[in-house]
C-alpha cells in the first residue's frame, strides 16, 4: 500500500500484525525497558520494517534511535520515516542522494477524537473539509487532515530542525475518487497540497514554501506520503501502477 505513494527512489516496508519473535538491537530494546505491551509491539514491528528498509537499499541493519523530538535518526546518507497505528505498521527509507526528506504517517479511517479536529483546523481548511465531510463520508477527512500535517511535520523537521505546529500549515486535499460502499472496505487515492504558513528553510537558493503529497484509504486505513527531491522541489511522483 505505502509504496504506491512514494517515488521509486525510496523503499518502503510495512506490516499488518506483529511478529512475538521479533528481536531488536539491545539499544532499540533498552528504549522499551518501562514500555507497556501496546508501546513494544508497536516499536519493536516498525522499527523491523526499518531494519528491512534500509536493506532494501543494500544497506546493513542498524540500530534506529531518536534524535531531537523523538525524530528516527537514520544512518548517515539516509532519510526515512517511520509511522504505527493499529493494524499497522511501516518505514520508508532513501539515499538522501535522491531525496532530501521522507514523511509518512498512518491512521484508522474513523473519525478524530473529540475536539482534536478544531485543534489542528485553520481557517482555510473548513470549508473543504465541511463540504468533503457530508458529500464523501467513507473517507474520514478530519482524520485524513491529521495525517496530511503529521506527514508535513516529519518531512519538514529533517529539512528545518525546528518545530512546525498544526496551525503552521494550510492544506487542502484533492478527494481523488471515492467508490460507494462501506468505509472501511472503499479503496481511494489523491493527492494534497500544503502551504507552508511560516518561513521555511533555504532549499537550492529559494525558501520551501509548502509540500505535494500523496494519499490512500484502503483496508479501514488512512496513508499519507510527502516526499521532496533535489532541484526543483518537484515531488517525484509515484510509480505507476505500484503494488
């Protein structure tokens, strides 16, 4: 699924339960020494997607550790992004060569919880995401919303190194085509945009000003992908008719 939102310069992984016989680097396992069981599933799976991502580069596993504000530090040439929900799990790695920065997140098709929506709203938003809301409902677009500016967030502080709010970015999301069905069994694809709403970082002698990105609803999940090349800042886009 995540692979076809990404270019094919990067190498995603993901996964749909967890393995019990999983085994971390002991420096990925210390971090879990007080972690409850839900805490170490979640890490342990997708820091193995990981592991097999950077494979998929022919690169050696290695210990993935945080960095600044819980961010994946990768190995040097590297970047990645790491995402976990229920249900899933998934990484997505590239030579930094190829793709100045990755983000990715996964959530539940179900709606936000009780008041995060009006949290992470700008104005700019509302009316697309009031109208999508009654005339598409099997896509859950106040969760897609939260996912877009998590994927803007982990794209952007690689890039920027500094913190970048919900309110610091508008979006507005292509509904793409959404077939008729139940919600959690309707695939859909599009694409969205984000403008940045603060100066961003210096890319190729210009200031980034926003992100393209990708997203999917299949199988009762929400994907999102955002990733950024050199040159023109152009995404790439994703390779047709990928698995």
């Amino acid at each position: 699924m995540l692979a076809s939102l990404l270019p094919d310069a990067a190498v995603a992984v993901e996964a749909f339960e967890d393995d019990p016989s999983a085994v971390l680097f002991p420096e990925e396992a210390a971090l879990l020494a007080r972690a409850v069981d839900k805490r170490r599933r979640e890490f342990t799976t997708a820091r193995i997607c990981a592991h097999r991502a950077l494979a998929g580069l022919g690169l050696p596993p290695a210990p993935i550790l945080p960095g600044d504000r819980g961010a994946p530090r990768w190995p040097a040439g590297v970047v990645g992004s790491i995402t976990h929900c229920a249900g899933y799990r998934a990484a997505a790695v590239a030579f930094t060569g190829q793709l100045r920065t990755i983000g990715i997140d996964a959530e539940p098709n179900e709606p936000n919880p009780k008041g995060v929506t009006a949290q992470i709203t700008v104005p700019a938003e509302e009316g697309w995401l009031a109208t999508l809301t009654e005339t598409r409902p099997t896509v859950r677009w106040d969760r897609l919303l939260f996912s877009a500016k998590e994927s803007v967030y982990k794209a952007w502080f690689p890039l920027a190194q500094r913190w970048l709010g919900f309110e610091d970015a508008a979006l507005t999301i292509d509904p793409g085509t959404v077939l008729a069905g139940p919600a959690a069994a309707v695939p859909a694809r599009g694409t969205f945009t984000a403008k940045l709403l603060v100066t961003g970082p210096t890319l190729d002698g210009g200031e980034l000003t926003g992100f393209d990105g990708h997203w999917l609803a299949d199988r009762g999940l929400l994907l999102t992908a955002i990733t950024v090349p050199h040159l023109d800042g152009t995404p790439t886009p994703p390779a047709p008719d990928a698995p």
